[in-house]
C-alpha cells in the first residue's frame, strides 16, 4: 500500500498533547500514523481517558503500515524528569526537544511524509535552559531555510509577516527584504502544496487605516507598497496594502485565496475566532510537510479528559491531503 507516513510529536508532557494523540489513534486514517513520544505518557493519557491504546514499535525503513483504531506506532523518546499532568517540570525541556528533533530528522530523509505537531510550552522549555520562540522558528533552523507560518480555517488563510515579536519590535522588522521574501514562500506554496495555479494574496497594512496616507506611518509607503509594486510586475496577483479593520471583510475575503498579516495578534484574533479548536497552522517555506494545532498547552485541562481533539484531527487531516498532493505531484 502506498499509504503516505505521518508523524505526530507529543508535545508537552503535562499538557494535552499526550491525550490528543490517544484521541487521534481511535479514528480511521488512510496512512501511518507515528506517534513520537514516551511510552508511559501516552499510557497514562489512555488511561486517564478511559481508552485502548497499542504501540507498536516504529520500524523504520518498512512500508506504511495501514493505522488501526487504537493503535500507534511509536518511535520512543525517553522523558528527562518526573511527569505529572497539569504540572510543568521544566526537566523535560530536553525530551521535548528531542522529539522535534527526531520529527525534523526524519521528515528531512523522507522517512515521513508529514509531521503533525501537538502543542508545547515556550516558558518550559526556556526555563528548562533551552532557547526556544515556537516550533515555526525551531523548524526553520532544523531545516536551514526562511519560513511563513501560515493558519487555515476551512476556506480563510492567514500567514503572518513577523511571528513570535513583542509587539514594539514588529515596525523595525517590516523591511524590504523580509517581506518581499515572505510574500514569495506564500505564493510559492500556495501553488506547491496548496495546488492554487495563479493565487491571489491580499496584503494588510501595518497601521491604522493602512497608514492614512502616511498620516498615521509610513511603513505603508515606504516599504510595504513597493514591495507589492516590485512582485506585481513579475506576475503576482496582490492586493493592498488594505486596512486591517476592512481586510476581513466577507466581499474582500471573497477574492483572495490568503491574507498576509503584518504580525500576530493583527491577523490570528480573526482566524482564531472563525475557526478556533477547528483551525491548522502550517509551516510553508520547508522542505517538508509540517502542520500543527491552533492552541496551547492547556495545563489546566490535562489529564480531564475534557481536551477537544478537533485542531489535531484537523491537523492531520491537512497533512495527510497536503501529503498526498504532494506524491500525485511528484508521480
């Protein structure tokens, strides 16, 4: 069978990851479906749920073997210290890395045709002495290569100019070069993974009222314009730079197949609220297929039992679809 590999990583041990992924391998899927993570968590996820659950151990190098309900194979990363849900030990700052690592290594040798990522904690792993801005960041440097990270929920995409910045160093980081870069990676994997033929991106502005003709800045004006006026004469179907306050709007949404966001909180309010516990994020720019959930870590649900799994099916969902456009392409 020809079924396409799809790692998923735990992500944080106190977190919900590990029940979402019990959840997840109670479904139907049409491919592997790899668990990347330690045995005891995951065991005590299915417990704590009240769930079957069979790992089997990863044979790397075999075929696909066709996913079972309430099966996982598991390629086994040891945890670093004591785990406990709903309480951080920022001792496993270093297994969670791990298992990053491995789901980078083995996406980068085609071991995997997808990675599926659960959610971890940013304050955890940088108390655990680990420098650490978000999985987006963290691929981008396993891979060697520029990123976008890119949100879908059903029909809205919204990839973002700057990613993980407090919010006062977002204006300095809208330059020329930067953004004429990422606008690139969109379009390029709006057509490679997407399959979009020609598409159409609308670009929001930085400021209110996409600047007010300078009145209230000038990033429009000085670099966001030209950058758009440089990538239309090359054929790019662009439009902007919109207020962010009207880019959302329905008959605008309606002739765009994404939107670019100048920075987080501009663009992810919208999409979160469209979508939220349905809605993907997605890394484009890399050599592989990386796709994640739209939420945190939710300390305070673990182990509950009461974690909706929904933003990981999604998840997976997409990088199975985006996995097997990807192999019809390359055939």
């Amino acid at each position: 069978m020809n079924l396409p590999s799809i790692a998923v990583t735990a992500g944080e041990p106190a977190g919900i990851g590990p029940e979402l992924l019990v959840r997840l391998a109670q479904r139907d899927w049409d491919c592997a479906l790899i668990a990347i993570a330690d045995r005891g968590v995951l065991q005590r996820a299915a417990s704590a749920l009240g769930l079957p659950l069979q790992l089997i151990a990863h044979g790397g190098g075999q075929p696909a073997r066709q996913h079972r309900p309430g099966q996982l194979e598991l390629i086994q990363i040891d945890l670093a210290g004591d785990q406990q849900f709903g309480k951080l030990n920022p001792e496993n700052a270093r297994h969670v890395i791990a298992m990053l690592q491995r789901a980078a290594h083995g996406a980068g040798e085609g071991e995997f045709d997808a990675v599926v990522t659960a959610p971890v904690h940013k304050a955890a792993i940088n108390d655990g002495g680990i420098a650490f801005t978000g999985h987006t960041e963290f691929f981008a440097a396993e891979a060697g290569c520029d990123v976008v990270m890119l949100l879908a929920a059903g029909a809205l995409r919204v990839a973002l100019a700057t990613t993980h910045l407090p919010l006062a160093q977002v204006p300095a980081a809208i330059r020329h070069a930067e953004l004429s870069r990422t606008l690139r990676i969109l379009h390029a994997d709006l057509i490679a993974k997407f399959g979009i033929a020609i598409p159409r991106i609308l670009v929001l502005g930085l400021n209110p009222h996409a600047g007010e003709s300078g009145h209230l800045g000038r990033e429009e004006i000085d670099v966001i314009v030209p950058v758009l006026e440089e990538l239309r004469a090359e054929g790019m179907q662009l439009r902007g730079p919109l207020p962010a306050d009207t880019g959302f709007l329905p008959r605008e949404l309606a002739s765009c197949d994404a939107v670019l966001a100048m920075y987080h909180d501009q663009g992810l309010p919208v999409l979160k609220y469209a979508g939220f516990g349905e809605a993907v994020n997605i890394t484009l720019g890399l050599p592989w297929i990386r796709t994640s959930v739209d939420h945190g870590t939710a300390l305070d649900l673990a182990g509950s039992g009461r974690a909706d799994a929904g933003s990981l099916i999604a998840a997976t969902q997409l990088a199975i679809q985006l996995a097997n456009h990807r192999r019809t392409e390359i055939r």
